[in-house]
C-alpha cells in the first residue's frame, strides 16, 4: 500500500548557499539513486499492513482504519476494519487492474480507466494511487535541480519528467530527500499547465522492525482550501509470507 502512497503547516525551506555537500548535484548517479531508495522504502518483496487514514474537510472530518496486503508491484488488497459502517468494504489490485466489494449491496464494481483520477474513499488520495500503473523509476527521467533545507535538514530536490510517449499523470514531479539517508520529506506534484496540484509531506520518521520510515504522511490538494488526507501507518511487516490466495475475486467476495 504504498500508495500513501501531510498538514496545513508548510516546512521552513531556504534556499543554501553553495557548500561541498551541493557539488555532488552534479553527479548523473546521484539522482537515480534517491529516486530508486525512495521507490524502495515502502516496498518489500511483500507486505502486510495496518493504516489509519484521516480524512479533514472545512465542516468535518473521519477516520478510516484498514489492512493492506501487498506482494511485489503488481497484487494489492486492502481490507476496511473500521468505522463498523465500512468495515467489509474491500479493493483488489491485479496489475492495471482493480475492482471493489461493496458489502451492503454484496456487490464487486470494476474500477474503469475513466475513473482512475476519482478519490479513493472520499479521500484526496485516487483510484490510481493504489492502481501504480507508473512507475516513478521506469517512466521518468530525472535529475537533482536544486539543493534546499527542511526542518534544517539538508535536502537534495529531484525533478522528475515523463519520458516520450509515456502516459503519466503528472507533467513534472519534486521530491525532497534528506542528503544523510535519502528519507523523503516532501513531493510536489504538478499538472501540464504547471500548476502544483497537490502535495505530500512526510513526517514521524521512525523505526518499523528493520527499516526506518515516515510514518505519518499528508497530502494536501493545492486547489481545494481547508482539505488534506493523513494517512498514518500503524504496523507493518515486510518480506513475508504470504498466499496468493489473498489476491484474487474469491476472496474479494467471500462471506464476510
């Protein structure tokens, strides 16, 4: 679920004088490899998970608790637990391919490509945040534009453009990433008018079994006032077993 892929506040960013850290901008390595760790961080060759996702508007907010089960880039299913009047409400993700259980109707709805830009649970995050049908590694180029600071935090920003032909939402993506580790702290996310459209901030960085992580993240629509999403992840597990049984329409469906 790595969806998650967060708050009204903005970080402190200051542009920094040159220093030897920055030379290293000019390395065409350099890039690849914080997007590459990035990609990585939240992905094992599987995973299971349980996350709380917030969602504030100006008059009201909710919270929605769930279980994700995710193996390599291309099996996904995610599993509502909580409030009780969602709980049962389940996705499932094959490839490009995703379809949702409605448990009051007792019905499966395949997700169509025309609604792959709709929210996900009335959220700010979309139907193609969990779909990944890009992949940030693969269907960009990308370069390190510029050195900032976050939190004080020294932070390299890479740019990331779609290759030719490739169809991606996004025309031009910025992630901050701390020089030391690498650690996301920010994406900018920006449409072909370039306009930024939405941001995500990454905050409570902390150890989750053997990898260090955010664990708060906050996606903040630029166009919409007084609305975000967090999403907060409350256990996870990666590198385990799990059955491919777990991915597939029957179990979607199974009484519940």
């Amino acid at each position: 679920m790595t969806f998650f892929p967060k708050l009204r506040f903005l970080p402190f960013l200051v542009l920094l004088p040159i220093t030897s850290a920055q030379a290293a901008i000019t390395d065409s390595t350099l890039a690849r490899k914080l997007v590459e760790h990035v990609d990585s961080l939240l992905r094992g060759k599987s995973s299971y998970g349980v996350f709380k996702m917030t969602v504030v508007r100006p008059d009201w907010a909710r919270s929605i608790t769930m279980k994700a089960w995710e193996k390599g880039k291309d099996l996904s299913y995610i599993e509502v637990i909580d409030p009780p009047k969602d709980a049962g409400t389940a996705f499932l993700k094959r490839e490009s391919q995703m379809w949702n259980w409605l448990p009051d109707i007792e019905r499966t709805i395949k997700i169509p490509p025309s609604m792959m830009l709709e929210s996900w649970m009335g959220s700010d995050f979309t139907n193609d945040d969990l779909v990944h049908e890009s992949s940030i590694v693969d269907d960009y180029t990308y370069l390190v534009s510029k050195a900032d600071t976050i939190d004080t935090y020294f932070c390299f920003v890479v740019e990331l453009r779609p290759k030719p032909d490739t169809p991606v939402v996004w025309d031009r993506i910025l992630i901050w990433a701390r020089e030391k580790d690498y650690m996301p702290l920010r994406e900018e996310y920006y449409d072909e008018r370039g306009r930024l459209i939405r941001t995500m901030f990454f905050s409570n960085i902390r150890r989750m079994g053997p990898r260090v992580m955010p664990t708060l993240w906050k996606l903040v629509p630029r166009l919409k006032e007084g609305q975000h999403t967090e999403m907060e992840i409350e256990e996870i597990e990666f590198n385990i077993n799990i059955s491919d049984r777990i991915f597939t329409r029957q179990n979607l469906e199974r009484s519940r």
